[in-house]
C-alpha cells in the first residue's frame, strides 16, 4: 500500500514538474517578440531516493525554477563594443557635417561656404589682372569683390563651425539627463535582484537592467563590475562611480569657458568622458577636438592672409597717391589683433578702390610694383611656411582623411556588434524551433505520466476491492 | 571549387574585400572561402608578364585601401571577439555534456525507475 502512494506521489510530482516547464516554454514563446527578453529553461532537481526495504527508489524531480539564457562576458563585451561604435558613429556624423562646409557645389559658379580654396585662388589673380592696369578702376573693384568674397567665405564657415559645436554642446548636455534616469534604474534594479534573487539568475529583472545597461552603453563609456548577492557596480570607463548597489551618482553639467563641462560631485570628468566612448565620447570629440581644430586652421589661415596682404598694400602708394600711415593705414582686411577668432571676424574694410596701392612707394600712381608683390604672395610660404592654397588644401585632405579613418572605425566596430548580437541572439533569443520540440517533449511526458497515475489509481480501487495488500514493483 | 577556379572571372578587388568584411562579421566561413577563390581567380586570369595587367592590380588595390582598412580592423575585432565566442561554445558543450552525464546518472541512481 505504501509503495503504490509513493508510486502516486512520484507520478504526481511528475506532472507537476512537467505542467511548471510547459508554463516556462509558454512565457517563452509569449515573449518571442518581447525585446530584451532572454529565452529560459526550466530547471530540474533531482529528488532524494526513498529506502523501501532496503532498496534505493528514485523519487523522480521537481521542477525548481527557470534560468535565463545568458552569458554575461558575452553581453559585457557587446557593450563595449556598442560604447566604441556609438562614439564613432556619433563623431562621424559631426565629420562629415564639417567636412560638408569645405566641400564646394559641384557645377555651381557662384561662391559658397565651400569654396575657399578657389576663392584664395580667384583674390590673388585678381592682383595679377590689376598689375596689367593698375589704373582701372573696374579691375580695382575686382579685387574688392573677390576679397570680400574670400572674407565672406571664411567668416561664414568659421561662424557654421562655431553653430556645429553649439550643437553638440546642446546634443551633450541632453543626454546628461538621459544617463542619470538611466543608472537611477540600475540602482533600483541592482536592489531589487539582491533581495529577490542574489544568488540565481533574476529572469526579466536581469533583463531589465542588462536592457539598461545596453542603453546607457550607447549613451557614455561604462565599465560594469559584479558584486556580491548579484548586484552590479557601474564606472565611467575612467573609473569614476556612477552606480554601487542601490545608489546612483548624478552627473551634472555646468559652463566652463563658454561651454558645457560635465562633473561627477565636484570633479570635471569632461575629458574623461570624451575618450570614454559612447554618443557622449563621440559628440564631446568633436565638439572639443575637431571643431576646435578646423577652426584653429582656418584662424591662421584667416590671421595670415590679412596681416600679409595688408601690409603690403599698407607699403604701396594707392590711385590717389597717398601711402599707409599709422593713423590712417591702406588696410583691405580688418587687422586681427590675434590669430584666434581671425576667421570668424574677417571683413573686408576697404570701401574705396582707389586706396588698392597698386604702387610702390616713391613711383607714380600708374606704376603697377606693388600689385605685382601682391599677386605674388599667393606663391609665398607665409602661412605657417606655407603657401595660402597649399595650406588650405592640406588642411582640408586632413579633414578628408580623419573623416575617413572614423567612418573606417565605425564600419569595423558595427561589424563588430553585429557579430557579437548575432551571438548573442543565438544563445538569448528565443527560438521557436526549439520551443516548439521541447513543448512537444513536456507534453509527451505529461501524458505518459498522466497515463501511469491512471493506472495506479485503477490498480488502488482494484486493491482496495480485494481488500488485500497490492506491492508495486 | 574547379569550376570557380576556371570559370572566366573578373571580380573587382574592392567589391570582394567589401564583400568579405561582410561575410567576416557573419563569421560565414563558407563565403569567405568562395570569396578566397575569387581573389586567386582575380590574380590568375592576369597576365603576370603584362605590365597593363599589373598596372590594372595595382589600380585596384589602391581604390580598394579603405576597404583593405576595414576589413583588417574587423579582422581585428573578430580576434578578440573569438575569445567570448570560445567561452560560449564551452558553455555550450558544457550543457550538452551535462545532459548526458545527467541522462547516465539519473538511470544509475532509479534504476530505470520514477524517471518521468
């Protein structure tokens, strides 16, 4: 009698295993869609064997639970990896927004933002046709013109670089907010696995919080540190704390020199941030890096251009025969007084045409000498021992070739997380295949089960009729 | 494989790096593989002894640079990437393993018996 109720009692903790892993594929495949959702398994304990007379009978399993398909090394990696390509990605886009105002229209023959390289070019020949005349008065304002269109056109990209970093300013401060929403929820995910689950896998909360974590990847550079009872201590990629257990550290922004310096507590972790990765890297690269840069280059180019050809024409004798004095110099550029801000601020402030000295000093006002000097200094190395064309054009296959070397990186590290999530995917993601087979399984052994507790109960009513002891062997 | 090796070809070395960064970041051996016969197809219906035809590889080579570039650094990527895809795999037959030893040790244990 005893035998044929541990007999029921097994068969009984049979079904109800199988019934628990049936409910396990079933939220499976309910959540097949379910983004951030990680596939589980049921898992299976084996019960104690029971002695019955001396013999040791398996007392079958309990289903304890389910485990989530995931491998944490591998999901830490795909971080890494989003972190970098979000950076470059980011950064690439900022690039090639550069690179578009040194780009000249094709096929167009007015002027544009782009088309500084022919505008040096088109100033300086300017001088070269007024050396043939120097007193014509039309080929005078030709020179005015072309250099009010040279002086326009680095003034206006100057001033479209200064808007693209005011951009990225704004980008990167938003997405400050974005972060602290996003490691608050970490802390609160981190306390909630402790204490329901710290020593086994959390199921969706897990998947919550590695959801976040993939967020907060693209977003800044993090590096992600396991401790104790499951919980999960989050840095910047330089070190600095941004979540330890329960508690999240707020990143903060405040202006620092005319733009947006990010600070954990009282530290300016800016450059930290910038080479750490993410949108955030990305964006504080180019605000702090390249725009800088381009805008520097152009500066110089801006400062010497104007500082040299003023001065020669401030050496020359103009149409009126009048020369350059301290006082009222023959200036065709305003005279920077530093090389910084020199592209933004350049103009043309000749308004007569009459004061281009055509003339050297000491000659008549026909004479064309210093026209002729003027024309030249397209040929002289006085941009940082360069000549202005060729300084221009290395500057710009610069640009070329960083924006290309960037959108090389992207590539690569998109392949990258490609590869990693195809991984991923496939230990992660439910697959309905398989699902559907183990479904299959569970229900073939759930009837097989259920078939021996109906013979067991026909074999106790049968036992119970006889009114003798019936032993299942 | 003979016949992609005799078969008339003419791939661009460009698009075959492309390609191949492509099927790299699969981890698509098999393509890779085809793609390997068509860089030996590309180099073998050039006349070696033609100054033009060397001239035409070089060509190529240079408008393929950038490409070359990419393809080296997801090489790079895949490297490292290999180390978390062994780990994976171990897992993987580590599971499988499991389940035999399981299999074994539950028919040990019941004896054929209460294994539901």
């Amino acid at each position: 009698m005893g035998t044929i109720n541990s007999a029921l009692s097994l068969i009984g903790g049979a079904l109800d295993a199988d019934q628990a892993a049936l409910s396990v594929v079933a939220n499976n495949v309910a959540n097949a869609n379910t983004p951030g959702y990680t596939a589980e398994t049921p898992d299976w304990q084996q019960n104690a064997p029971i002695n019955a007379n001396g013999i040791q009978v398996g007392d079958g399993v309990t289903e304890t639970g389910a485990t989530s398909q995931r491998d944490r090394v591998l999901e830490e990696r795909l971080d890494q990896q989003q972190q970098l390509a979000s950076s470059s990605g980011s950064r690439l886009t900022a690039l090639n927004s550069m690179q578009a105002l040194f780009t000249p229209d094709s096929g167009s023959s007015s002027s544009t933002a782009g088309d500084i390289g022919s505008d040096i070019t088109s100033f300086f020949d300017s001088f070269s046709s007024l050396e043939t005349n120097p007193t014509d008065n039309a080929l005078r304002e030709q020179v005015l013109s072309s250099a009010s269109t040279l002086a326009g056109d680095i003034s206006g990209t100057a001033n479209n670089l200064n808007a693209q970093g005011a951009a990225l300013d704004q980008d990167a401060s938003g997405i400050v907010s974005q972060v602290n929403s996003l490691t608050g929820a970490l802390a609160q995910l981190n306390l909630q696995i402790q204490s329901i689950s710290p020593h086994a896998d959390a199921g969706t909360l897990e998947d919550q919080r590695q959801q976040d974590l993939s967020q907060l990847s693209q977003l800044i550079g993090i590096n992600q540190v396991s401790t104790e009872n499951n919980g999960l201590s989050i840095t910047t990629t330089s070190g600095q704390l941004l979540v330890s257990q329960g508690q999240n550290f707020q990143l903060t922004t405040g202006t620092v020199s005319g733009s947006t310096d990010f600070f954990l507590g009282s530290t300016d972790i800016t450059s930290q941030l910038a080479t750490g990765g993410g949108q955030l890297g990305g964006d504080l690269t180019a605000r702090d890096v390249d725009i800088p840069g381009a805008l520097s280059s152009l500066d110089q180019l801006a400062y010497s251009i104007s500082t040299s050809v003023n001065a020669q024409n401030n050496s020359g004798k103009d149409l009126d025969g009048a020369t350059g004095t301290v006082a009222s110099p023959l200036y065709i550029f305003n005279e920077p007084a530093a090389v910084a801000g020199s592209a933004a601020n350049m103009n043309v402030i000749m308004t007569d045409p009459n004061q281009i000295a055509a003339a050297a000093a000491g000659s008549g006002t026909g004479d064309n000498s210093n026209a002729v000097a003027m024309a030249n200094l397209a040929g002289q190395t006085f941009v940082s021992g360069q000549t202005p064309i060729n300084y221009y054009s290395n500057f710009v296959s610069t640009l070329g070739a960083t924006v290309s070397e960037v959108g090389t990186e992207n590539t690569a590290q998109n392949a990258s997380v490609s590869q990693l999530q195809t991984q991923n995917n496939a230990l992660s993601s439910v697959n309905l295949n398989n699902e559907a087979a183990a479904m299959s399984t569970l229900e073939s052994s759930y009837q097989a089960a259920s078939q021996v507790f109906t013979l067991l109960n026909t074999i106790m009513a049968s036992a119970l009729n006889l009114g003798t002891e019936t032993a299942v062997s | 494989m003979q016949e992609l090796e005799t078969r008339p070809a003419n791939p661009e070395l460009k698009e075959l790096v492309v390609e191949a960064s492509r099927a790299l970041a699969r981890l698509d051996a098999t393509r890779l593989e085809e793609l390997a016969v068509s860089c030996q197809a590309l180099t073998r219906s050039r006349d070696c002894e033609d100054p033009g035809e060397w001239e035409f590889l070089a060509r190529q080579a240079r408008e393929a640079a950038t490409d070359w570039a990419v393809f080296a650094r997801v090489l790079k990527a895949t490297r490292s990437n290999l180390n978390v895809m062994k780990r994976l795999r171990d897992l993987r037959v580590g599971q499988l393993e499991y389940t035999e030893r399981q299999a074994r040790g539950g028919a040990g244990v019941e004896g054929g018996n209460g294994n539901h």
